[in-house]
C-alpha cells in the first residue's frame, strides 16, 4: 500500500533519467458516481487520491505528464502534486466517456512522441517501473505492452505512436484495451504486483488502503 508522507505539502518529485518523445496520460475527469463524488481529492494517508498515480508517473521515465480532467475540474488540479513535467488539460465533454478523456489526452502528444503510458486516476498503487518495463518493451519494437495480475487486465499500459489514430477513432464508455489486444505483436506481462489491479471505486476501497 502507499506509504505514509510527512505532513505538509507534497513534494516534487525527482526527475529519471529520460526517454526521448515518451508520455503519459493520467485519465482523472470522471465523476466517481458510485463514489458519491469527489473520490480524486478524497484523502489517502494525508493526501489527495489522485496525487499518488500521478506522482507514480512522474516517477516514470517519459519526458511529460498529461492529467486529463473533467468533472470538479478545479478541486482535482489543486489536488496534483508540483512538478516541471505535469501539466494538466481538461476535457470540456468527459461525459462522453472514458474514450473522450482518453482522445483529449493524445491529442495533446506531439508529432514526434513515439509511445506513450496510460494511468488511471484511482488507481493509487501502480507501479512506476511496471510501467517503465511495458514501455521499455514498446520503445523495442512492441505495439503495445499491458501488464496482467491473477489473469486480469492491469495497469499501466504503454502503447507506441502506431496506435494513436486507433485511439483517436475510440468512441462511448470504452479505454484502449480493445485496440491493443487487436494489435499484432502486443505482448502481455505477467505480473504479481497486486497495486496494477487496485483502482478505488467506493470509500469502503478507498479505506482498506489507508
């Protein structure tokens, strides 16, 4: 589980080194309904929910953040921790579904990114080099690297520019899943790392971390 900070302000984090024209994406605009509301800026252990998956891509090697907001887009952005790397969107029709987020999100890449990691916002305890592994695995030739624990489909996944038109096409209340499973050569890694399949959907979830 997340550790447990020292009280004030969290910190910046200190930068990896860097792969050129790598990204991620933190998808944070939903409206956490079976939550009741506000869950990104519930508190974890003194901080904000949605500050430890960001904080575990800066971590990352990928050269820039991307937090796409949608719903309590200015309670969430005062949640994110302060960081050179982070910079932070919001998507104007989230209520589109997850495959609106997840296009505003690569819309933003530049033209020479060349992959790009995808995390979710209530997903507090991923791994950081899970997720440098999956898109190592990419920037190697692979078009796109998932990570699977106790058989089911986990986080964070790496996807290589080849695939961002087919992301762009995502239409409704779907991620990327689907177009990376179709993708020929997408490997998936098995992995023990229990934090790739926790996401917090209710306070109940929210509290068994704490």
């Amino acid at each position: 589980m997340p550790g447990r900070p020292r009280p004030g302000r969290f910190r910046t984090v200190l930068q990896p080194t860097l792969d050129p024209g790598t990204y991620a994406v933190v998808l944070a605009a939903g409206a956490a309904r079976r939550f009741g509301g506000g869950k990104l800026t519930a508190m974890l252990n003194g901080r904000p929910l949605v500050s430890w998956s960001v904080e575990k891509a800066l971590q990352t090697r990928v050269e820039l953040v991307t937090v796409v907001l949608g719903a309590d887009a200015e309670a969430v952005a005062g949640a994110l921790p302060s960081d050179v790397r982070l910079r932070v969107i919001v998507c104007p029709d989230w209520e589109e579904g997850l495959s609106r987020s997840l296009r505003c999100g690569v819309q933003t890449l530049p033209d020479h990114a060349r992959a790009l990691l995808l995390f979710l916002g209530d997903m507090p305890d991923v791994s950081s080099a899970l997720a440098d592994r999956m898109l190592r695995l990419v920037l190697d030739g692979a078009p796109a690297a998932m990570p699977v624990c106790d058989g089911q489909p986990a986080h964070p996944v790496a996807i290589s520019a080849k695939l961002f038109p087919a992301l762009r096409s995502l239409r409704g209340d779907q991620g990327a899943r689907n177009v990376l499973r179709a993708a020929s050569g997408a490997v998936e890694i098995a992995t023990d790392e229990r934090g790739s399949i926790t996401d917090v959907d209710t306070e109940a979830d929210l509290r068994s971390l704490a």
